[in-house]
C-alpha cells in the first residue's frame, strides 16, 4: 500500500488582519504576490515592480526579509511601514495593511442626471403555453418539447433554441405546468423560466482603474442597484501600455489579465443581485464598454498590434457574444454586448461617453473628454467628430504619487489657499488625513502655482514654511505624514500637459483656437471632482470662461446603461462610433512641441 | 515550515499486460472501475453490475478478493477466469483480459456501395487580401483587422466573425502578410487560415455500440479516413435503457455520460487526423448522427422526459451549434450539425439510413431497418413513413450472451448445419474461437432449429451430442470453452421477437400483410454480416424471397457523411425526418400479445 505524494511546497500563513483574510505565502514570494494571488486587496499602481510605493504594510508579527528600494541588502524588520512587493515572509505573519493601500470598493458615479430610458430591449418575453405531451405528434408534427415552444413562437420570429436553455426546458416545462415565459433574443430562445421570473441586465463601465456596475430592470429600464470596484487588473499595473505589455509578454499574463477582468464582472453581477434578492443567472443581457485596451484584454484577443504603432485594433465593430464565452455567470444562452471602439486605445466607454452627453453637444462646437488613466478627447464641430486618446497616467486619479489614495475615507480632496497657506478637506470630515485623491492633488499644485512655491518649470522653491526639504528631494507637507514631492508633482505636470496638448491638436487639425470652444463636458469620476479653478490654474483646460464647463460624472457609465436597455441607442452608439475619425497623436510630426510647451505653469 | 499535505489515498497499481497498460486502482474498487476510470478498454455489457459476465479476467499475480455472482463470502482467486466488476485488488496485480472481454478498436463499416457526394459544403473559403495596417483609418472607414476583413467579404454576405477565430487574425495577417483564407459559413467567419491549410470534415455515427468516424475532404466531399471504436459509453450498460436510467438517477451521472461521448468524438478526431497528418484544427465542420438519447446524452440534454412515457424528445429539429460548447477540438469556430430526431427513441442515424437509401425505397412499399443495440424500423409505403423503435438489446451484436464478443478476431462469425453437426467459421480463420460474435449467434439458433435442438418454445433439448447438460443448465458447444446456452437462446429470442412485432406492427398499422413488402433494405454492422438464410429460419423477418432483401451496412454512415458535405443534403434529411411519424410501439394495445407470439419458433 502506498500513499498519494507531492512534491513539497513549503508555504507560510499571511494574516491580514484588518481586512480578516489570510494568504498562503509561498516561500520566496513577497506578501504583494501572496495577497495578489489570494484577491487580497493592496493597492498595487505598479504591479509590484518596487517603483510606486503604493502597497504599504507594516509587518506586526513574524519574521520577514525586505529588500530596499535601492536594492541594497535585505533587511529584516518588523513594526515599521515597508512595501508589501519587497517584502518576503520566512515564517507566518500578522500584517496589517495601511490605509492608503487598501483597495477599495469605491463609490459608483452614476452622472448628475438620471436619464430616462424608454425601454427597448434586446430581449423580450413571450409567454408559451402548451398542451402536455402525450404519445405521438402534436398539430404541429412534431412532439418535442422545443420543437413545440418554437414553433408557438414562430410568429415572434423564433427559430431556435439556445443548446443551454435548451437543458433548461423539459425539466421547466413539465415543473411550471405546461407554461413559461420564453426570453427571445432576435431569432433566438435564450431562457425558458417561470412567468414570474425577473429580467435583469447588467451594464458595465470597464475602466482602466474603476468598474462601474448597474444592473437593471429590462422591462422598465429602471436601474435597480449600481456598484463601483476597483478593476482587479490594476495588480498588473495602473496604466494600460504596462498591462499590454504585460499580455504581449507572454500568453499567460495575457490570460491572468482575462480573466481578472472576467472576475470583476462575475463579481460586480453577484454582488448587485444579492442586493436585489436575485441571482447571476436572472441576467438576460450584458453590455460592457471600456477602451480598445480593456475589451481586447477582456475578449482574449491579441493586443500585440494595438500596442505599437500604427496601433491596430483586432476590431472596432461593436460584438455580441454568448455570455458562456467568456465565463461570465448569467442566463443560459445571454449574450454580451460590447460597445464598438474607435481606434487606437479609444474604446466604447467614450462612444457611451457621447451617447450619454449628446444632447450638450450636438449642436456647438465642443471638447467632450473622459479624464482618466488614459484620456480620450473628442473635438465635436459641425457634423464631424475627431477623437484622441492622451496616456495621462494614473496621477490625476491619486496614482503614481507618493501618498496618493483612492478618493476614499480619509483622502485630502479639496487644498484651498487661505492665510497665506494651504487649508484641506479630508473625504469623512473629522477623520485624519492619510493620503491624497486627484481632486486635491491639482488643487494642491493650483495653490501652489498661486503661493509661487513652484516655479513655471515645476521646481518646488524652498521659500515657504509647507516646504520640508530631505537630502535632495523637496515636498510639501499637508498634514502629518501626507505630503507632495517633488516627483508627485512631475507626474501631474505630465498627466495635464498630455491631455492639453490632445485639445491642442485636436483645435490645430480643425484649424481653430482655444476661444473657439463653445463647450466642455469632462467625464469621468475624476473629473466630477476636480475644481474647475483649479485645472484652468495648472493650465489643464484652455483658459475659457468656467461657465462653459460642464462636469457630468460617470457618463461613460450611463451611454452603457443607455446601450443595455435599448437597441434603438445600440444602433445610435454604432452610428457615433462611426462618425468618430480617431487621430492618433504620436502621429503628428510637432506633438512632442507641444507637449514640451504644455508641461510648465505658464 | 510546513508541507502541502493531502489525505492519504491508499492504491495499488493494477497492470494489464497484454494491452500494455496501467491503472491505479484505488482500495475498494473493482478491476473494472480502475479500468474504466484509466481508460483500459474492457468489455462490460452490464456496466459493471455483475449480470453479465462479459468482463473476465485472470490474475496472474497479486491479492483480490473475487466476490461470487450470488453474493457468497469473497474469496480469494488468482490463476482462475473471473469477473473484473467482482474483483477487488489488496495488493499491486498483474491481470491478463480475456480475449473476448477486450475492447477492439472494429472495423469501421461504410456500406456497399461508396455514393459520389456533390460537394456543397456549408463552410466556404474566400480569399482576402489586405493592404498592410496604417495610421488612421482606411477606405473601409475602420482600421481594426476584423472590420476590415468582414468589409472585404461583405459581397460574400458576411456580417460577422467569431470571437475564437477573431483571437487569431491580427497575428495570422501580419505572418501571412496580409493575406489568407477565410472560412464562410452562413454570415461569419469561423476560421481565418494560411491559403495552403485543409480544409477538413468529420462525420460521426454514434452508435449505442459503436462509433464510426469519418473525416472528408470538404472541397470534394471526398473520404479521407475512417475509423470504427466501440462507444466508450457501454461501460455504463450495454443497452440505451440501463444508461439513460444511469443519467436519470444522477446529475453526475450524466456528465460522466456526457464526458464519455464527448471523448468518443475527441478520440476518433484525433486519431483519423493523425491519420492523415492533420490535426482537429483542421476540421471546419463536424456532423453526427445518432439515435434520440445518444444525441441527448451527448448533448447533455435531460433524457427522464425521454425515458418514461410518453417518451418525449427534448428536440427533434436538427441543432447547429459551436463544437467548443461540447468541448470538441476543431476550428475556432466550427460548428456541429445533429442530425433531427424523429420521434422516441429514432433519432438522425435512423433519418441518416432513408437518406443514404433512398434510392432503395423510393418507388417501393420498403422495409428499411437499422438493426443494432436498438433497432429503428420504418415502412415506407406511397408518401408515407411510419417508423417504429424496438428494443432488441445487444445479443445480436454478441453482447448479453455468454460468449458472445465483437466481431473481432477469434470471433465464430459462421455456424452451418454439416454432416448432421454444426460447423463454425472463425475470423482470423485458423486462430482458435474465443468466442461468439452476433452473426454466429443467429446462425447457431437456425442450425440448432434445423437440427431439431431446440424446441417450439426455445426450450434446449437434450437430444443431440453438441448438447451438455450442467446442473439446471443446457448449453451447445461450439467449440472448446465456447458455448450457446440457455440464456444465450432467450436473448436472441427476445431481440428477434422485438424486431419481428415491430414489423407486424407496421403492416397492421398500414393494413399490409408480409407478402406486400416489395424490399427490405437492412442496414447497421450486424446487418452486414448477418446469414440471411438464418435470419429467416428463426423468424427476424418476415418469410420473403430471400432477393427482395438488401443488406446495406452501415448506411448511417454514408448518410452523416452525405450531410457533412453538402447544405442540399441537409435539407433532404430534415424534410425526410419531417415526413417520419414516430409509433411507439409500447402505445399498441395489443403490441404484448404480438410480441409473445413471435418469441417462439413456429
């Protein structure tokens, strides 16, 4: 008799005990990879690389290595703040997460208004009733039970049955009493349930750092619940060109990447029908948008070729697929559907950015922007759209900055300049500060472009109290132990001078100038919280008058619940997509001018 | 430090030395589920429950403990022939299979006549030629590879692309330079290839039984291979009714059922591409026939509708559906064509036999059957077709029988009466019999009916020197250790009973008498081989001049693969499966009475 081996695999317990979850901590891992693995949430900008300093944890209890971050010598320390990614457990641990690094369930932006849907689904119920079975044909030739539902439905236009609703039918046919509601999708059964079941639809807003879930009644159109997480691809790096990167490398990152972003659907649609009472498989529809990047990632496809020039994607055409193709919980024969790209990385969340916002636009000369990670900016004049996408980095969303955070409890989002210095609101009020969002990342430069702590180059002057200096780097400090560096502020100065320089262009291809603009509508959760003082100070938008600015939040996410509910907006979605000409900047022989010129205060 | 650590799962290895294989049997097990749950291919009629005594094995070295057929204490046997379902290893063991209780990979059976097939296949190629990718969009409007790509086959009416095959594009263009194959079926494409690939078809027979496969060359419709296995489904009970029960009783049960058609499938891809130095993503098309609950089970359709009256087909409408929703290798993505039903037990192997046969029956009152595990009968009479189901069982393929084995070497395929005694004929000609196989079987009982051995009731009597009485048992030896018993001859009364009041039945219902058949067309492996003389003389079919009687082989196979290769033929099958009306013969009121009048030999 013999006993079943494996190898051995030494491993150690990892405690994260403000989040009460463990991990196995395989031995060489640093607690990044470990917690990555186990869906333990640490913010991770740069996917664990050791460059961001975004994933900071202090080790209670247990014996760990940790490499510095200038690759020195491991050391072996406990009770002080290091980064999880250089940080390698040689025995069980406690760790204890900060704050700032907590990955968190963010607040879904749903836009300032509630737009009415006339509803208009993709799927429709009929109701079926037969006759019980009995030995022999029916009137209709035949005596099987989908032959029979489908040929009731012939005058609805139904011709098949989905294989997997098709498992569904006799067991439900002969439970319910010889009637159903049959959910038709074109020529197709999709789901056979009881009269009484529910006809959900989910819609998605997949964005490079935020996913945006609503779910939806689709009989009334009315959204039931909506929900906002962080997407779980950011472990692999907060901006797109290193996740595309990270696929190019190799089929399996491409894979990993997959199916973490198939992960935040499955877990956006469980999470949203616990809070309705309802499960996944009552979702009869999915419609998903994100950039070009996002939906190739998403779909497996290669993304090789969309990440270098001339910047291909594998296709723009908007695309239903069965749910089951991709893994995603829901109905037996549901479809999704993706939005159609543009070109280059701009994707369906910014044709869901213009359906939703069409009627500010349609008739003036306009800038409608996405602010983001990756930026896309369109210029709207007479009948012609022309759209851009800036890689303004993770930055203005709190990213890539030393103390930044998700604009969550306790994150500075508002610095305003009072008394000669700089005052700030911290998100839950009374709470002490612990890191930073982008709202008050641009407000902090804006105050201190204003106190002249910064010169037009962005070199932090030591001319003012706020100003701490440490060996060579200068910061200034807004709170104890939030402060913004030097480097904090080069990220901004690259972030705003890529999304500048996209207006630019864009007015020189049209051969306009900045007072040409009628309007500008900034979407995106990032832009419903900047201050618009704030961004024309740091010269992030043309010096217009702010009146003819409109923040309106998370538009891409209603254009995707728009998209959900109707297919007449499916066909208006694909008609905008193409009216869009995508400009690709590195194309043009002086974008590095005038990017060069943006990234100063002056 | 700890190490990964399983449960200790206790298992001696079981080797089978004349297949030169492996299994780890698991404490507890039997020989026969080690065997099935590795692969090794053994013979079990029953699946496994004891009844049939089909699965014997001799262990030539090692500890088992041999449970005896009527539940006495276990015992310990080694060098001594036993039931491999009864046999419980305690230690490691070397175990020779009987001849006849291996699996054999048979031969595959394709009919008279080879019918000439109009190439008309539902996949298409089209050639494409793109420029390479620029900046900015092209004369399409879009620059995404896809876009482009439907653009250029718009003419060819494509609209769409498959997601799997659209995985492969943006690399196949830039290696291909920009030029290659795409695979039309309907509106998508379903494969993008080099110019130079091949463009492959599989036809699938799922027998109860046996599979035969055949892989086409879809541009001419030509065969390229072909290959006959034993359905690896009959581990689970030789007969539909045991495993349709075994599906029934639990949903595992039917995945398992389910998994074993699938590898069937998987398996004979396989192996005819390798055949042929292709491989299964070669095969752009995939189609199969099979008998109403092998199609359901291979679909993982529910069957207890099907299994109790009033015996209820979930569809009968012929299915198209992606191969990678059953797990079948193919194209990215191919499709699988089912045949339709017609109704109970007759399914699109029977719709497959009247459309490779028509020719046969089209101007003549026919007969046309599929004689196998369970045999399909039609009459076909003016316009009309009736068609009926009997369950014969395995005895006429040499299953349930005592001996009995495939129609494989060492197999008595001929008995005839000689010199007042019974001379055998055995495949492979001087190897010793091992066994019977089913034509044998039939010309043992006509021989022993001529011969006056047999009684009017089927009642061995004890008259003759082949006879030998054992106990309450009289069994008819053929030869060394091979025998025809009491048991065997009530098998084969049972089946031809079946089949002979099913005929009855059919006449009755026309209001015909046996003299009205102009033809009987059998089709189906045994039907090939079976002696027609001996068929007569125990009644299988009815007293007809013996040329009115054709036996085609396996016509389901000429017909799955006459509508692997072309839409036209499609059709033609779908409206002969529409002008099919189902009997089942179980609603008949006097359908018993009939049955018993023709168990006996008068």
């Amino acid at each position: 008799m013999r006993e079943e081996m494996r190898s051995p695999s030494p491993w150690f317990e990892v405690r994260f005990d403000n989040l009460d979850r463990e991990a196995r901590c395989i031995e060489g891992e640093t607690i990044f990879q470990s917690a990555r693995r186990a869906g333990v949430r640490i913010v991770g900008a740069c996917g664990g690389r050791g460059v961001c300093g975004t994933c900071i944890v202090r080790v209670v209890s247990g014996d760990v290595a940790v490499q510095t971050a200038t690759a020195g010598p491991a050391a072996s320390r406990t009770k002080e703040w290091v980064r999880a990614c250089l940080t390698r457990p040689s025995s069980d641990c406690m760790v204890e997460i900060a704050a700032r690094s907590i990955a968190q369930v963010v607040r879904a932006e749903v836009g300032g208004e509630e737009i009415v849907i006339a509803p208009d689904s993709a799927v429709r119920g009929h109701e079926v009733v037969l006759t019980p079975a009995v030995l022999g044909h029916d009137a209709s030739g035949s005596s099987a039970d989908a032959d029979r539902v489908v040929a009731a439905l012939r005058s609805a236009g139904v011709t098949r049955l989905d294989l997997f609703a098709l498992r569904e039918l006799p067991g439900m046919l002969r439970e319910a009493g010889w009637r159903l509601q049959a959910m038709i999708r074109g020529d197709e059964v999709i789901d056979v349930r009881r009269a009484d079941g529910r006809n959900l639809g989910l819609a998605v807003d997949l964005g490079t750092t935020n996913c945006a879930g609503f779910l939806a009644d689709l009989d009334t159109g009315r959204r039931l619940a909506s929900l906002g997480i962080e997407n779980p691809q950011t472990g692999y790096g907060a901006d797109l060109v290193s996740r595309v990167n990270y696929a190019i490398r190799s089929p399996a990152g491409a894979s990993e990447l997959q199916s973490a972003a198939v992960a935040a659907i499955v877990g956006l649609a469980r999470d949203l029908c616990e809070a309705v009472s309802a499960t996944p498989a009552d979702i009869l529809e999915i419609a998903v948008c994100g950039n070009t990047a996002m939906h190739h990632l998403l779909l497996g496809l290669p993304v090789s070729q969309l990440g270098r020039a001339p910047f291909v994607p594998a296709i723009c055409e908007s695309i239903d697929i069965k749910a089951r193709d991709l893994g995603l919980a829901a109905a037996p024969g549901a479809y999704v559907h993706l939005l159609p790209n543009v070109g280059g990385y701009v994707g369906g969340d910014h044709v869901a950015t213009l359906l939703a916002t069409e009627n500010r636009w349609s008739t003036a000369t306009t800038i409608v922007m996405d602010i983001g990670t990756n930026t896309e900016i369109s210029l709207v004049c007479g009948d012609s759209i022309t759209t851009v996408s800036c890689p303004s980095g993770p930055a203005l969303e709190g990213g890539h900055i030393g103390a930044g955070m998700r604009a969550a409890e306790g994150a500075i989002e508002r610095v305003r300049v009072s008394d000669g210095g700089m005052a700030i609101e911290v998100i839950g009020g009374d709470e002490q500060a612990v890191g930073i969002c982008g709202s008050g990342v641009v407000d902090t430069l804006a105050a201190m472009v204003e106190l002249g702590i910064v010169n037009r180059r962005g070199r932090i002057l030591t001319n003012h109290a706020a100003v701490e200096v440490r060996g060579d780097d200068r910061e200034v400090v807004l709170a104890p132990g939030v402060a913004v560096t030097q480097n904090d502020v080069r990220a901004v100065q690259l972030a705003k001078a890529a999304i500048r320089a996209g207006i630019d262009c864009l007015l020189r291809q049209a051969g306009l100038k900045d007072d040409a603009i009628e309007r500008v509508v900034i979407a995106g959760a990032f832009g419903t919280y900047i201050g618009l003082e704030s961004a024309l100070k740091i010269g992030l938008l043309p010096a217009l008058p702010i009146e003819r600015i409109d923040q309106v939040g998370n538009a891409a996410g209603v254009g995707v619940r728009m998209v959900l509910s109707s297919a007449a907006l499916r066909d208006r979605a694909r008609s905008l997509a193409e009216r869009c000409r995508y400009l690709e900047l590195g194309s043009l022989p002086d974008f590095q001018r005038i990017f060069m010129r943006r990234i100063g205060f002056d």
